[in-house]
C-alpha cells in the first residue's frame, strides 16, 4: 500500500518535469488553432439556427467569449508541459460555473454547478481557468491592474491552501467535505456583503420547480403548457415530443430504485426546446413539466445533449464511453451532493444526452459589477469548492505536496492568468472581425 510519504514524494517529483514557475508561462505556438476554427468545429452537428444566438452572446464581453470558449483554452493548456497529477476536471471551471443549489435532504450547498466538459485530467488545468476566469470579471469591472491581479492571486491561494488542509485529513472526512449556506454569512466581513450573501440566499430557497410553474408556464384551452419564447424557448415539434417521451423512459432505468419509484409518481405534461448557457448553446436541450399529486405539485427537468468533452481530444481516454454517462459520475464524484434525479440515456440517431432538474435552488453569483473586496471574496470560495472537489478525485497529498507552503504556484498562474486574459480579449477581436467580414453569423442580444 502505497503510504503518504510516498504519495508526498510523487507531488515533489512532479516538480523536476514542471517546476511550478513554469505555470506562468502563455505564449501562444506557433502552430496554434485560429480560435474562430475551433468554435466553428465545435459548432459542427449543432442546430444550425442556434449557433448565431452563440456566437452573439460570446461577443457580448470578453467574459462571455471566455464562458464559450473551453475548447480554444483547452487546446492552449494542452500545448504546454502539464504535471500528471490527474484530477477529476470540471473543464470549465470558470467563476459562473460555481453556484448555490440544494442537497437531497433540501440543505443549500456551495459549489461546482456545471459539468458538460468534466473529464479525468492534470489538476492545474481547472486552477488555471478558474484564475483567468477572475482576472476577465476583474478587468470587465473596471478595477485596476493590481486589484486585477490580487483578485486572481486570491482564488489560486485558496486552493491551495484548502488542498494543503485537505491532505491532512482522513479519506471519509474529506468524502463528506462541503460548503454549506450558513458557512456563507461569516465570510461576509461587512454588513453590505453580508446582505447580499442573504438575499443570494433567500433567491436560492425561492427558485423552485413551483416558482418555475408560474414564471414558465400557461394554461391553454384548460391545459397547462410551457409557454413560447422563440426561439430561445419554443413548443416541442411532434417528433420531438415523442422523442423526448421515448428518452424520459430509457433514463428512468439509469436511477436507483427508490428514485424511479418516486419519479413513477409524476405524470408527463409537456415539453419544450430551450437555449441554454453561452457554450451549450446549439446543443439539443429540452425542459419537460411533469406534475405529481396535482397540477399544483410540479417538477420541472432539464434534458440535455452530451457530446465529447473538450478534453478528450487532448488526454488519454477515460474510463466512461457514453457522454451523458461521464457528465452524471462526474458530477458525482465533484459535488460534495448532486440531485438526486441525475441519469443519462441514449437518444435517437445516437445522441447521448443527461436529465436533471431545471432549478432546485439553483443560484450563480452576479459578478457583473462586483467591487473590487467582493470578487475577491468570491473568487476565494470558489478556489476552496475547486480544492475540495479535487481533493475527492484526485490524489490529495500528491497535489499539496506539489503546490507546498509557499506562494510560487500561486504567483505563477496568476502570471499566466493575466496574460491568458490579453489572449482572450484578442481572441474576442477576431471573433468580432470574422462577424463583420461575414465569415461567422451572430445574433446579439438574444
């Protein structure tokens, strides 16, 4: 059996193949993908009169670009030496990709929220994107270059130093880890911070499937039904209906017994297409009404389609063939507690797609506009849910062995993180210009 001394000694031998300096350095290759070639690839086999509401809400700031382009920033990562020490990855670990949602037993959690791109791969990479993430909400929100960088520097310090906590403690004290709602509200170390956590709190408890029954429905001729919003939200086609009912019963096979039985107590009342995100959007994504005991009594969830994460082109192959399969057990496996009606089926012509609820106290932070202490706050907490969530996947001691008690790591990917936010920004330009030049469509404002 491998002993933590052991699992140390990995960590610092990682250092002599990349020594944590080395994370500061982006310089793109000189063979690098054009950017807008690869969104365009991506865009490939998505519905085509969608892609344009992406590609228009990517230009809408450097932060939505970034939001969309996971696959430009993996091939990036993937062009430079990586450490080997292998984490289950969000692959999308950006600052609104973390959020408030509730556990099974109903109790608001802090955490990973997003999981399409999760994949098995070098820890660093989602530290990364997570620094850049803060350093582009940073710069957006007018604070100036050094509050840019501190902010940034915030958010890798603590996963690192959650990681290095992490690693010293026991396999299921780290299994049960979590980041409940009332540890929020001590972290707010003024009155107007803590009532925003409050009310972010208080909007949390709110979103639920009976908000989401008034707010996203209609009766019709005595029925109740989705109501219509093309096109980022319209009427299921008769095919697509049937299609949807015919997958609804395949993943009920994917839950536990217990769970099937409770979901064999909701009736099916309608469906509906919906444009989700910023990256999803032009992937198949359905919202089906289902109600129990009464029209009263809904549910509402969320099909949506699974393609392959942007990271498997770059790493080796994972353990898991069926993308909606992968998106569900990682998603276990990162969040301290997922919804409890997560599954995934095969579609027609093959699609893979994964269910899951559409609300359920579902709340991402609004970074637009934050001050300077407040992204610094937040993106400390997500730093922390990142180092926790690895720590569950990864091989902890190794990591924090890696990172060790002093700032090098830190300082270097916040490096790298200001740097990478300049390429975003120039990668957003030549999005821009391929709109104008008419090579790429988009739709703003939808």
């Amino acid at each position: 059996m491998t002993t933590p001394a052991d699992r140390a000694r990995r960590g610092k031998e990682a250092r002599k193949h990349v020594p944590r300096s080395a994370h500061a350095r982006w310089v793109p290759s000189v063979d690098r993908s054009d950017p807008v070639a690869v969104l365009e690839r991506q865009g490939r086999d998505r519905l085509p009169e969608l892609l344009p509401i992406r590609y228009g809400r990517m230009t809408g700031s450097p932060f939505a670009f970034l939001r969309g382009a996971a696959a430009v920033m993996a091939a990036d990562l993937a062009a430079q030496p990586h450490t080997g020490l292998t984490v289950q990855l969000s692959g999308d670990a950006h600052l609104l990709n973390f959020g408030l949602y509730a556990s099974p037993e109903r109790a608001l959690l802090f955490d990973l929220n997003d999981f399409d791109e999760t994949y098995p791969g070098p820890f660093e990479w989602d530290v990364k994107r997570l620094a850049v993430s803060v350093a582009v909400a940073a710069r957006e929100n007018g604070h100036p270059e050094p509050k840019v960088l501190r902010a940034a520097l915030d958010s890798v310090t603590a996963y690192r130093t959650t990681m290095r906590r992490l690693s010293g403690l026991g396999e299921l004290d780290v299994w049960y880890a979590r980041i409940a709602a009332d540890d929020l509200l001590p972290l707010a170390r003024s009155d107007r911070r803590r009532r925003r956590v409050e009310s972010s709190l208080t909007r949390a408890r709110r979103r639920t499937s009976l908000q989401a029954l008034d707010k996203l429905t209609e009766v019709v001729d005595g029925r109740r039904r989705i109501i219509q919003d093309p096109p980022l939200l319209e009427p299921a086609g008769a095919s697509d209906a049937a299609a949807v009912r015919k997958i609804f019963s395949d993943y009920r096979s994917t839950l536990t017994e217990e769970r099937r039985q409770l979901l064999d107590r909701y009736r099916f009342v309608d469906a509906a297409r919906k444009a989700v995100g910023v990256g999803s959007v032009g992937l198949r994504c359905f919202i089906v009404l289902l109600t129990g005991r009464d029209d009263d009594d809904p549910l509402f969830l969320q099909l949506k389609e699974a393609r392959k994460s942007v990271l498997e082109e770059h790493l080796p192959n994972g353990l898991l063939a069926h993308p909606g399969h992968r998106v569900v057990a990682g998603q276990r496996l990162m969040q301290s507690a997922s919804d409890i009606f997560l599954g995934w089926m095969t579609g027609p012509q093959g699609r893979a797609f994964y269910w899951r609820q559409l609300r359920d106290m579902k709340v991402s932070a609004d970074i637009a506009g934050m001050n300077s202490a407040d992204l610094r706050a937040y993106g400390r907490l997500c730093g922390t849910a990142l180092a926790r969530a690895h720590a569950r996947s990864g091989d902890r001691i190794a990591i924090a062995s890696y990172l060790g008690g002093a700032d090098t790591f830190d300082r270097a990917v916040t490096e790298f993180a200001l740097h990478y936010a300049d390429q975003t920004a120039a990668d957003r330009t030549a999005l821009l210009a391929a709109i104008a030049a008419g090579v790429v469509t988009a739709t703003p404002g939808v």
